[in-house]
C-alpha cells in the first residue's frame, strides 16, 4: 500500500487542479493520497468528484503556523471542514495572505527587483496567493534560477530581506482547534533549514506534550542524517512519523509518492480521527 499524506493543488500554490491531482496521484501507482492545500478546504468537492476508483482520499490542510518567531507548518487530517472554530481561524490566516503577498512584492521593489503585484496575481491565478508565487515571479524575471533559490535569507525565507510577516496561528492553539474538530495532527517538513530558522526539539516535545501526534520526517528537506535524528526524537516522545512528497505539480521538483507513510501510521492516523473519513474512489469524473 503507497500512501502520499502531503499534497498541494490550484486550491491553494500547486499546479495540478484537484482534478488532476487525484488522477496524477492514481496513476503514480498511489492507494491513498491527501489533499492539503495551505489554509484551505476548497479544492475538497472537485477531489472527491474526480476520485478514482482504488484510490483513497484523505481530506486535510497544511496550517500556517508561528512559535515564538518562527514560521512553520502544521499538517491537519481528516477535521470537520465546518467546525466553526478551526474554520474561523483558516479564514483569519488565509485572509492575510493578499495584504502579505502585496507586502513582499513592495520589498523586493525596494530592492529594486521590477516585479509587480499583476505578475503574482497571474501566476496565482485561481489559488490563493502565497509566497511560492512570489517566488515563481523571481524565477520569470531571472533574478534566481529556481524557486527553491528564492527561499533564502537573501529573499524569502523567514527573515529575508523580502519576507513579511503574516498572521499566522500559535501551534498549541492549532493542536487545540484540529483536535476539537476531531482531526489529528503532523508537524509538517519540522527541520527544513533552507526555508529559514527551525523549532527546536524542545518545542517540538512541548508540542507532543499539548497532543501533538506525529511529525514528518520522510521529506525532500530532510537529509539523511536528520532523518534519522527526528526518527529518533519521534520514538522518544511517542510521535507518529509519516513521509510524503509535499507534492506541488510542476512548481517543485518532488513527485507523488516520492515519500511515502507507513500503512501502520496510516491506520493509526484514521483511527484517531473522528471529524471526517478518508474517501474511497467511487470511479470519478
Ligand atoms: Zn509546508
Ligand atoms: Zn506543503
């Protein structure tokens, strides 16, 4: 069984809609894959609509989060999508993202890099905004090579000279809201240094002690020597690790299934889930 639990679609910065993704993910030869688009649970419908049959969706969201300065995200599987607590709070952060967006792009004009808000908007299109679309505007005009050159101090990581703080949710809060809309909860790519600073293992412990319940250690962000380190913090804090590909169509360089979760994992994951079940193809549109 091929499990991928980290995906993006046009709901949010990927590139294949909801659509194509499930169609992409069945043919990568995947049995369950999750959508977890930023902030969001729009492309829902038009996954579920397009599931193939033999294929598995489980519903979920990578939510933006801060601790202490530090930018870093939270994947949340299988929550009511209505809950009105956690719905209220995506809501909060996803509405900031047009005013941080326009944000970065008046840094970088002040350092003198002609990129403009309409150029981000078109490469968004339909998604919501965010800063891989900033990014991909770098690529267009030549100022980096690739986007994953773009997230660095030198422009959008955390810190950068381009980046701009945004709303983003306290993680305990986060850990509080998921669980009380019955989802369970993965710190996302948790030592992914190119995007900027990291949380220290002691708050990842302090997050494991507030119901935290796994972390992603099988990720393209993560070298060998640090996959073996957070395996290792895992097993000490009682934390699930997954893997996944963090698949974002053609605008990063991963494939589905690259990463995969441990069917073990899974099961554990769906048994702890009360706000939602994962959903089996029915032979799509
Ligand atoms: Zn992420
Ligand atoms: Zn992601």
């Amino acid at each position: 069984m091929r499990i991928d639990l980290h995906c993006h679609s046009t709901a949010s910065d990927g590139t294949d809609t909801p659509a194509e993704l499930v169609r992409n993910a069945a043919a990568a030869g995947l049995d369950v894959v999750a959508l977890t688009d930023h902030d969001t649970t729009r492309g829902y419908a038009e996954a579920i609509a397009a599931l193939p049959s033999g294929l598995t969706l489980v519903t979920g969201a990578e939510l933006s989060c801060r601790i202490d300065g530090v930018g870093m995200h939270m994947l949340a599987y299988l929550f009511d999508p209505e809950e009105p607590a956690l719905l209220a709070e995506r809501e909060l952060v996803r509405d900031d993202r047009v005013p941080r967006a326009r944000a970065m792009v008046a840094k970088l004009n002040a350092l003198g890099v002609p990129v403009t808000w309409e150029q981000v908007a078109r490469i968004a299109g339909e998604g919501s905004v965010g800063r891989p679309h900033v990014a991909a505007a770098l690529v267009e005009l030549g100022v980096v090579p690739t986007v994953s050159d773009a997230f660095t101090r030198d422009w959008l990581a955390d810190g950068g000279r381009a980046h701009a703080e945004k709303h983003e949710t306290d993680p305990f809060e986060a850990i509080r809201l998921v669980k009380g809309a019955g989802g369970v909860t993965v710190f996302a790519h948790p030592a992914a240094g190119k995007r900027g600073r990291t949380v220290p293992e002691s708050a990842i412990a302090e997050l494991a002690a507030a119901g935290l319940d796994g972390i992603e250690v099988d990720h393209m962000d993560h070298d060998a020597d640090t996959r073996e380190r957070l395996r290792a913090l895992a097993k000490d804090l009682g934390l699930l690790v997954t893997g996944s590909s963090d698949y974002h169509g053609s605008r990063k360089t991963c494939e589905l299934g690259e990463y995969t979760t441990d069917p073990e994992v899974y099961g554990e994951i769906t048994r702890r889930a009360t706000g939602a079940f994962p959903v089996p193809g029915a032979g799509g549109a």
